[in-house]
C-alpha cells in the first residue's frame, strides 16, 4: 500500500501512553476511528488480546508470543478499518493524503514483534514512567467501580515485577535506532523542554503547547 508506515506506541499500562496517544492525535497523527477510553484503537486492541490469549498469555501473564499465534487481518483491511474507509471517495481522499496514523496499547511491548513484520518502518514510542507511581496507580485503579478487577494488583510486589516485565521488553527494542525513542512520563508532565523536543523531532510536530494544554 502507499500509505505511510506507523507510530507504535508501547508501555506499561498507566505510565502515561493514553496521553501521549491523545497529544499526537491533536498534532494531526491519527490514532483510529473508535477507541476506548484509554485512546486505544479497538481493533488493534483486540489483535493484541487474540494473539496473547492464544499464546496463554494476558496484559496481566505478559508474554512475547511466537510467531504461530499470531493474529492478523490484512493490511489494507487492518488501514481501511483504522480510518473507516467505507466508500471510494474516502479511499481516493485518504490516498492522495496520506495522513500519518498509529496506534497506543500497552500490549505491544509484548506483540510488537508482529506488528513490525507487518509495518517493518514503523517508528516506535516507549512512555516509561516510575515504577513506584505504576504501581499505586494499578492498585487505586483495581479498586475503582467499572475498571477490571483482579486481586493480584493489590499487591504492591506483584505490580512492580509486572512493571518490570514490561520495561525490560520495551528495551529489548532499543536496537530499532532512529526508528525508536523512550520518553519519560515524568518528563512529559512537568513540560521538560528538551525531552518533549526530542519527541517533537521524532513525529515532526509541534507538542509543547499541546502537552501544557492535556497535562492535568
């Protein structure tokens, strides 16, 4: 296809990927039709949950699945679905301007080995963020109506080790290059000229202003 290669964002769940996905959607990077609340595009999410279910594994059991578990559809199909490209007019439109796009969901630290033999250019975002905050955050999160409960994530321990899996595998994909780039939660917030910078550079797109107006 002529379309543009993605961003792929990557990081332990509550260390900041929701925000970064919605800075860059606003800079004009489109991050799909219909997501949830967690700005994470639905049907990347579930290719991400098939492929860890079907290697037994979970966000929560992560694990890099092997290549016979993979779940995928298309790539022209996964791109229509992405912008809801249901009539010709909004193909032409779309292939005339090639918008730039991509996709959050902490699950592909550990799937993203698929993506990339499916987008072999695309250039990937790690938000890391301190594990000790993660941790609290996971903890006051499990215990709030409506979100997915699971008592393991009352354990202070068990959160930090996750946390830990997660950080280990998004590094292993340091060897990317220029192709990838870790940013700091921490760094983001606090609106850290040089760190918000380097990720300007990265999507080529103006943030700070962004970053100061989305940052509660």
């Amino acid at each position: 296809m002529a379309h543009k290669q993605p961003y792929i964002i990557i990081g332990m769940h509550r260390s900041g990927t929701s925000l970064v996905a919605k800075v860059l959607e606003k800079a004009g990077i489109f991050m799909g039709v219909i997501k949830d609340h967690n700005y994470e595009a639905m049907h990347f999410l579930s290719l991400n949950q098939q492929t860890l279910w079907a290697a037994g594994a979970s966000w929560l059991d992560p694990k890099v699945p092997a290549r016979e578990f993979y779940r995928t559809i298309p790539e022209h199909e996964l791109y229509r679905e992405h912008f809801r490209l249901n009539t010709s007019f909004q193909k032409l439109a779309n292939s005339l301007k090639k918008p730039d796009w991509g996709w959050k969901d902490p699950r592909n630290t550990f799937t993203l080995a698929m993506w990339l033999e499916m987008f072999p250019q695309a250039k990937v975002i790690h938000v890391f963020r301190n594990g000790e905050e993660v941790a609290k955050s996971l903890r006051k999160r499990n215990n709030k109506p409506g979100e997915v409960h699971d008592s393991r994530l009352n354990d202070m321990e068990f959160n930090l080790a996750l946390w830990d899996k997660y950080l280990q595998q998004a590094r292993s994909f340091q060897g990317l290059g220029h192709r990838f780039l870790e940013i700091n939660y921490t760094d983001i917030v606090s609106g850290n000229a040089e760190a918000i910078g380097k990720l300007e550079k990265f999507c080529n797109r103006k943030l700070v202003g962004l970053f100061a107006k989305y940052v509660r």
